[in-house]
C-alpha cells in the first residue's frame, strides 16, 4: 500500500467519525460495513449505541472480502 492510499483511507475514517451511515455500505449476510476508499475497501463493525467502529480488515479490493 502507497502511503498516498494511507493518506486517503484515513482521511475518509475521519469523515465516517463524523456521520458513518453517509459513507458506508452493510455487507450482505453478515454484521459488517465496507468503505470504499480507491481501490481499497475498509471492513468495519459498528457498535450504534456508544458509536464504537472497529476496523476489521484493510485491503484491495480483488480480495478483502475473501476471508471474511
């Protein structure tokens, strides 16, 4: 990962902060939510009453999702 791609990817987790549901999509089937950030996606949990995000895993696109 290009430190350019770091730089993007944290700049959009400040903005999911901010308001997480304008950004994110729920991934189907189980209780995670991805970010789009280029061609890297951001699989995270949220925990709605405290507003507690965990990020999961970070990775390209091609295969973020296979282990999940």
């Amino acid at each position: 990962m290009e430190s350019v791609d770091a730089e993007r990817i944290l700049g959009k987790m400040k903005l999911v902060s901010k308001n997480p549901f304008h950004y994110i999509k729920r991934l189907k089937g189980i209780p995670l939510y991805s970010l789009r950030t280029g061609n890297y996606r951001v699989i995270m949990s949220i925990e709605r009453e405290k507003l507690v995000i965990l990020v999961v895993e970070v990775g390209n696109r091609k295969n973020v999702y296979d282990d999940l």
